[in-house]
C-alpha cells in the first residue's frame, strides 16, 4: 500500500480519519494524500454588517472569500507539515469543487491504494436516498475505501470482522483483506448473518470451503449467527467481539437497484455503522 488519500475539511471527524490513515502508514510506509476540496464562499446578498448591505460581487463578498480561501489553504499546508515532522511522507493537494469530483481527480492522477474518509453526521433520510459524499466515494471509487464514523476514534485495528453473504467469489479481496490483517497483526473473523431478510441464493458450504481451501483457513475463523436484520446481527456481533473494523465486498449496482428498489447492505453500513469499515469491490 503506497498512498492513501484523505478527503479533509478540517473538521474533528476529518482529524479522525487522518489518525487512522496515520496507523495504516505506520505499518505499510505509505505515503499519505491529504486534500481539501474547496468550494468558493459567497455572502448572501443583503446581509447587513453595520447597517451596511454586502452583495454577492461587491469588494467586501469577494474580500471575504479571498480571506477564507486563505486560510484553509494555509491550514491544508500546516498539516501537511506537520505530517512530515512526524516522520509520514506526505503531500497536500487543493482542489475546487465537491469532494466526490475532487477525489475522483486525485484518484485519477496519483492511483492512490487507499481512501480513508470521515462520515460527518448520522445520515438523514435524504442521505440514506441519495446517499451522502461518503457514500459516493465508498460506493463508486474503485479504490478500496474506509469509512471513519464520527462516534470512533480509532487507535489500533487488531479485531477485523469480515462480514460475507457467502454469495459471491471474493477471493480476489479476501487475498488483500488477509495481507491487510497481517500487516496489521490483527484477529480476522468471517461473519455470515442468517436472516430472513438475507438473500440466500448460493449454498452456503460452496464458497465456504472454497475461501477454506484457497487461503488455508481454520474452521474457527467462520462465524454464523442468526438474527432479524442483517445489520443488527453485524453490528450487535462486531460490539460483543470489540471489533475495530467491518470489511465488506461490494458489488456494481443500477442506480434503481442501489436508491429506491433494495438498497445495499454496504450503503447502510456506511451510512449507519457506528464502527470503522473498509469497502473493497469485488471485481
């Protein structure tokens, strides 16, 4: 893993998704990308300071914006700085636009090996519809991707909890997601929830003992546990397990499919998990 890239924008949920990008490097040596996304600040026309009305244009508005482009270009250099004190190889980049648009530029140009992202709020219900930057980024990168939710603050990734529906081939990021744990000298257990809101299509011992066979896999690494919603049977198995990470493979889905038809298990984790998750896609 050479590069990482993290999307910030300052924020306290940024800072912790450059911490756990932080440890990853530690570990790989990797080099880390730290971006800001900057979309040009315009005052409200009539907003009054002083009595006075500042128009969009005006001398003041445009002051204004020249003064907080500024100062986030000064704090984006700070923390690249920083970082090099610290002993991370690390460069900044600036970009104008949304952070989808900014990622998928720096993506494009420095192939980075890995996305780390903080998820801002809880996801409101146009979120969970549409589906927020985090979401666009996990979902539609083809980088693997880790979601940093504001209620973690990650410290280390020892327990890794790979949640599979045993329904498709994911060797190819099995083989990746194995390497990560060791490198990372963490627990790996695969977690399969049975539940009647599952889609169950595959016999399950098919892939199981292929993943077995392939990687050389003890039977104690597989877990299966029932519940009512898949979800809550990751989520309640991850707390009891102290899991510092939920790693998951996702599939390519029509835009029907993906908003409004059956929205996918990997959306709602990244939309609700309250635990660090890595997306990776299965190809």
């Amino acid at each position: 893993m050479k590069k990482i890239l993290i999307p910030i924008d300052f924020s306290e949920n940024a800072q912790k998704a450059l911490d756990a990008a932080k440890i990853i490097a530690s570990k790989y040596h990797s080099s880390l990308l730290v971006m800001h996304a900057y979309k040009p600040y315009y005052a409200n026309i009539g907003a009054s300071d002083g009595g006075m009305i500042t128009a969009v244009g005006s001398p003041d508005a445009m002051a204004l914006t020249t003064e907080l482009e500024s100062e986030f270009k000064n704090k984006l250099s700070s923390i690249e700085a920083q970082l090099i004190q610290e002993g991370y190889q690390a460069q900044a980049f600036w970009q104008y636009g949304s952070v989808k648009s900014a990622v998928d530029t720096v993506v494009k140009e420095q192939a980075p090996d890995l996305i780390v992202v903080g998820r801002t709020g809880e996801g409101g219900f146009l979120d969970k519809l549409i589906g927020s930057s985090a979401t666009s980024i996990a979902l539609h990168t083809p980088c693997p991707v880790m979601i940093i939710p504001p209620q973690s603050s990650p410290k280390a990734f020892r327990e890794i909890v790979y949640a599979t529906q045993l329904e498709f081939d994911e060797n190819s990021n099995l083989e990746q997601v194995l390497s990560f744990s060791r490198i990372m000298g963490a627990n790996i257990q695969f977690l399969k929830i049975n539940s009647p809101s599952q889609m169950d299509i595959q016999p399950d011992g098919q892939y199981l003992q292929e993943m077995k066979d392939t990687f050389q896999l003890p039977d104690d690494v597989f877990v299966q546990r029932n519940a009512k919603h898949v979800m809550e049977g990751i989520e309640k198995y991850c707390d009891d397990a102290d899991a510092d990470l939920i790693v998951v493979s996702s599939r390519e889905r029509s835009f029907l499919e993906e908003h409004l038809i059956n929205p996918g298990l990997t959306k709602r984790l990244i939309l609700d998990t309250h635990i660090p998750l890595l997306v990776y896609h299965r190809k």
